[in-house]
C-alpha cells in the first residue's frame, strides 16, 4: 500500500485548479505540471516567449477561450442551442 503519493506522478486537473486558486501555486506550475505542459511549450517556442507566470497566464487565457469557442460549435452542430 502506498501511502504517499510518487512526487514525479502529475497531478489531476483538480487539484492543480485549487491549488491555483488557493494561491498555493502559479500559473507557470499549473501549466507544467498538468497535461498540457508540452502544449504550452511549444506555444512559448512558437510565440518567441519563454515559460513564466506572466505567460503561462496568457496561455491558459488563450486557450481556454480556444476551448469555450469549441464547446460551442459542438453544442450548435447537435443542435443544443435552438
């Protein structure tokens, strides 16, 4: 029986999202340790930035709007919205 967690095992998008809401970490660590860390590197490398909390900021705010705009098209494709 494990009875603490691997530290190199990724935590799950929820505790990530209280963590960062509690302010216990930034963005730069909620984005590097969540499924999207190699996403958002190469977001960096193509955007000529470099990973930080300012830009992982950014990011996060890019593509969650990315995400909303799909959700949405999916929703009008079933035809949810009337």
């Amino acid at each position: 029986m494990k009875e603490k967690q691997d530290m190199s095992e990724k935590m799950n998008h929820e505790e990530l999202v209280e963590l960062l809401q509690e302010g216990k970490i930034g963005y730069l660590r909620f984005v590097m340790e969540g499924e999207n860390e190699q996403d958002y590197l190469e977001w960096c490398r193509t955007h000529g930035t470099d990973p930080s909390d300012e830009s992982a900021e950014f990011y996060i705010e890019q593509t969650d709007i990315e995400q909303m705009d799909r959700q949405e098209m999916d929703d009008e494709d079933y035809g949810i919205w009337n």
